[in-house]
C-alpha cells in the first residue's frame, strides 16, 4: 500500500478531530463562554454546514492548482483558523474561525480523497477507502478523548492548540513526502449540480445525509446523554469516548471489506436496517449500563461503516464523475452533521434526550428508503455521465 495513502489518511484524522472534540467539551464551552449548551452546538453545526458548502465550490474553484500546493495552503489557512479559535474570546469570532477551519478542511479531505484513489489498484479501492474512513474515526478514539483530557485539564481551548502543533508537523512532512501532482479537468458548479437531476445519483447523496443526520441527532450531544440519562461522571467520559472511537474504527475498516467481499448494494442495505434498529434500542439500554455498552459499540461501528461502503457505491453507478461525486458526497455527509446537531439541540430542549436516538433512528429509516429506490433506479445515461 502506498505510504501517502496513510498520510492522507493521517490528514482525515485532525480533520476529524477538529470538528468532532467540540461535541465532547460542549458542556466546558458552554460554562466558560456563559452560552446554553444548543447555542455552544451551533460551533459543530457552522463547521459542518460550511464544510458541506465549501467542498464543491472550493473544488471548482481551485482547478487549476497544482494538488501539493493546494494541500499545503489548505493547510497553512488549517493551522491559522484553530489558533483564531485558541486566542479568541468572543463568540461570533470563534464561531467565523470555525468557518474558516471547516472551508480549509473539506479541500482538505476532498483532495485525499481523491488522491489515495489514484494511487491504488481498483481491486484494493474498498480498502483504501476503508483506511481513510480510519482515519477520521481514529479521531475518535484518539482526537476526541484526548480532547476531552486536555479540556477537562487545560480548558477547552486547549485541544486546538494541539491540533494546530499536528498539523503544522504534517504540513512538514507533506512538503518534502508529497510529489508535484497536475490538476485534473473539472466540472464548473453548475455541471456538478446538473449531475444531481437524475434521480439515481441525488436519492444516493440522500442516502448519507439522512443517514448521519440521525446520527448526529445523539452522537452532537452525547457527552450530555451520558452525564443526564446514564449519570456518569465526569473523570469516565473519555473511557467510554475512548470505547465508542475503538468500535467506530474497527466499524470503518469492516465497512470497507464488506464492500470487497459481498458489494457495495448488499453491504449498505444491511448496515442501514442495523444502524436505525440500534439506535432505536439505544435509550431502552440506558438504565442499564450492560447492555448500553454492547448497544454503543455497536452503534459506533455501524456509524462509520456506511462511510466507505456508500463511497464505492457513488464511484459504481459514476465512475466518470468519481471526483465530483465524492465532494459532493463529503457535502452531504457534513450536510447532515449540520442538520443532526441543530435538529437535536432543538429536541434536547423540547423533549428530551431519550427522543434524540428515537428521532434519529426515523432519519435513518430514510436513508434506507432512499438506498432502495436508488438502486431500483436505471443506470445513469450518457448524457449525465458525460455532462
């Protein structure tokens, strides 16, 4: 396996975990900052939603760059908008760096992406993908409780400066470990979204959008679902951030092999049906932590299997618009962080807790209601494949 794959890999994970530690430190941020804890959300919430935004436009407007020299600028502005987190103290600045961050990171994300596929043979592509999805759940099992640590230690501003230190570290290495790589010919915006009128490829973009909307709904608001609903203290967070982030990896390698060993139609129609049932029964469980655990492990798993396996289904029913499909799909996965996180703040505070997994599970519901007519749907045609 090429080296650079794990190194773009390497750049999904503080990707990851830039976006990801805020869910974990919601209630230091909203203490610190003298916020409700829905408004310290709308940090998760206008990262993903600039993030799904940027991807495409971002993309067509950097063409004709140079791939090593956009991954480094992409970087530099990276590194620069978390140390505007680190230093700012007012609100609506934290929440502009935030922008800047997510815009810098789906480049980021979109060109690994694409470049690890260029770089394996077709045979391995579930693999690779699979390696990169890796890659931002580790930042799960590393990023977020060591994010939790060091916010719970240092403040919450703290696990920004870390992740501003690894990225400058990679922005080293990537200069002297990365080849020149020519841009390749892209679609103008218009094109890119003329590919959603079929009604194949857009119920697929739907398919990740529901999908991790409902996961969001909890996953945003976790750190309280644990403290309120299961009472865990404060000092085992991490621990069970730490345990959620192991089954997510091992759940992200798994979803990859699944596509090599039984398709990627088959793979993601049984991962969807599991994923809407464990969410379901996660509140059941919550009154007894025994059978929470295996129910969030599991969730954990499911959560970030369906990343690969339905990034090989795009590549399958596109593979001339691979590019372009992949950023749009990285649109409608942050597309759907955003929803889950406001969607849930709105329910938290409505309801309660217990109705985010249950509400969530009815948007993954969706998503396989989507999967379905996708693949019922014909083939695309030329004129959309060649568009």
């Amino acid at each position: 396996m090429d080296l650079r794959i794990y190194l773009f890999s390497l750049t999904a994970f503080i990707v990851g975990m830039v976006e990801l530690v805020v869910g974990g430190t919601l209630d230091l941020i909203s203490k610190d900052l003298q916020i409700p804890i829905r408004s310290a959300g709308l940090l998760i919430t206008v990262f993903s939603l600039t993030f799904a935004v940027s991807a495409p436009i971002l993309l067509t407007a950097t063409a004709r760059i140079e791939r090593k020299k956009l991954y480094l600028w992409s970087l530099v502005f990276f590194i620069l908008s978390n140390l505007f987190v680190v230093i700012s103290s007012h609100f609506m600045i934290l929440l502009v760096a935030r922008a800047f961050s997510a815009a810098a990171g789906s480049l980021l994300t979109v060109l690994s992406l694409t470049l690890a596929t260029h770089h394996s043979k077709p045979i391995y592509r579930g693999r690779v993908l699979g390696i990169l999805s890796m890659g931002t759940s580790s930042s799960l099992v590393l990023g977020v409780p060591i994010g939790i640590f060091l916010g719970q230690n240092y403040g919450w501003r703290s696990p920004f400066l870390f992740v501003s230190l690894v990225s400058l570290l990679l922005l080293i290495i990537f200069s002297f470990t990365l080849t020149k790589v020519a841009p390749q010919p892209t679609m103008s915006l218009r094109k890119q979204l003329f590919t959603l009128k079929n009604d194949k490829m857009i119920s697929a973009h739907l398919i990740l959008l529901f999908t991790i909307t409902g996961h969001l709904m909890l996953y945003a608001y976790f750190t309280p679902f644990l403290t309120n609903v299961l009472q865990i203290e404060a000092q085992w967070l991490s621990l069970l951030y730490l345990i959620y982030g192991i089954s997510a990896v091992i759940g992200g390698g798994i979803g990859g092999w699944s596509v090599d060993r039984f398709g990627a139609k088959r793979a993601m129609l049984t991962i969807l049906l599991s994923f809407a049932i464990c969410l379901l029964l996660l509140p059941w469980g919550a009154n007894h932590f025994l059978l929470f655990l295996p129910l969030m492990i599991l969730w954990g798993g499911l959560s970030w299997s369906i990343t690969p396996v339905h990034q090989n289904y795009l590549i399958q029913i596109a593979p001339k618009l691979t590019d372009i499909q992949l950023g749009l799909s990285n649109s409608a996965l942050h597309g759907g962080i955003a929803l889950g996180s406001a969607i849930g703040g709105w329910t938290m505070e409505i309801y309660s807790l217990e109705y985010n997994a249950w509400i969530g599970s009815i948007f993954v519901l969706c998503g396989l209601a989507s999967a379905l007519f996708s693949i019922s749907r014909p083939s695309l045609s030329q004129e959309v494949r060649g568009s």
